[in-house]
C-alpha cells in the first residue's frame, strides 16, 4: 500500500536572538506552526519560499535553490528517543513540529525516497528537491544537546530542500504526488557522501 503523503504541519520562522556558547546568534531556525491539521490555514508560496518565513544566512537556509526545507515526521520519534536519552526531555514528552527547523513536516517519504530534481506535486504548488540539510551548531542548540549534529550525520535523517516550481499556496493537510526527476543523484546518499567532507561538516 502507499503511504499517505501530506504535509502534516507547516511552519515559519523569523530571526531572533539565540544564546549559544556566550555569543548572541541571530537564527530564524525557531519555526512555529501556521494552522494544523484540524484547522488548516493557506500560506502563500513564492519562488523565495513561504510568506511569513524569513532567513538569516542564506548560505545555509534560504535563496531559489533553499527556498524551503522538509523533514520527514518519521524521524521524530527517533528525536524524541535520543533527546530523553540525552537527559533534555521526558521520554513521553512528544517533539514539536519545527524543532528541527523545518517549513514541512511531510509523512510517506524519506531521503531515501527522493533524488534531486524530482518534483512534488501539491494541489496549489509545485516544488522540486535540491539538496539535502547540512547540520550545524543552531541543529544542536535547538535539539539540546551537542551530539545531535554528530547523530544527523550518522543517522542520515537530514531532511532535504526544494526550490518552486510553481508559486501559490501551501497548508497543513496537503497531500502532494511525487514526480521522479532524472533520478540521478539521491539525497540519502548525497549527504552521506557530503557528510564526509571535512568542509562540508564545518
């Protein structure tokens, strides 16, 4: 059977100060949910990303190829695990949709199932995969604790970024079909190529 892909929350963020190691780094990595589920609210979509999202260093997040970022939700309960084995959350405390920084939580796909270029189709917009996410010191902040970029990279639960193809909206319950590109270049197997690149990790 298929699974079912939709995204299961949708998020934005704008920059605010976070305290990390004594510095004050400003980070729009704190996204908060725009609707839900149960009451789904429509973001527009242009080819810069999602109205009411906003990016700091768009050498990381951001610009036409980083437009916007998804995760997977099956790699929650992964998160969950390891952050109460890291002692920063009760094993029964469930993740927060955008924790890890994410536009679109999405459900029925993985990095395993997705290569750049192709293509998922939303009933109101189309966007392409580009790249998988590179982890970094924010990740760890955010997740609570320093070994969560050490963890990204072995587990491979990266998440990966899309460009538009076509502006117009977005909201939490849209299910999307996902149209294979060249299938060239995988992301699960680009990052783990990537993550072995000492300038890639810095």
């Amino acid at each position: 059977m298929t699974p079912t892909r939709q995204i299961v929350s949708l998020q934005v963020g704008q920059p605010r100060p976070l305290q990390i190691e004594g510095r004050t780094i400003l980070s729009a990595i704190g996204k908060q949910p725009v609707g839900s589920l149960a009451s789904p609210e429509r973001v527009a979509v242009g080819m810069m990303g999602l109205q009411g999202d906003d990016q700091v260093d768009t050498s990381v997040h951001g610009g036409l190829a980083k437009a916007i970022y998804a995760y997977p939700q099956a790699h929650y309960a992964f998160w969950q695990t390891v952050r109460a084995q890291a002692g920063v959350s009760a094993w029964d405390t469930p993740l927060p949709f955008g924790l890890p920084g994410e536009n679109l939580t999405l459900s029925g796909v993985s990095e395993a199932d997705v290569w750049v270029g192709d293509v998922l189709q939303f009933p109101d917009c189309t966007l392409a995969v580009s790249e998988p996410r590179k982890p970094c010191y924010k990740f760890a902040h955010v997740m609570g604790f320093a070994q969560a970029v050490k963890l990204m990279a072995q587990s491979g639960y990266c998440g990966f970024y899309l460009s538009v193809r076509t502006p117009g909206t977005l909201a939490a319950g849209d299910s999307f079909e996902l149209i294979p590109g060249p299938r060239e270049v995988n992301i699960r197997e680009l990052f783990a190529v990537k993550m072995k690149s000492k300038a890639y990790r810095d």
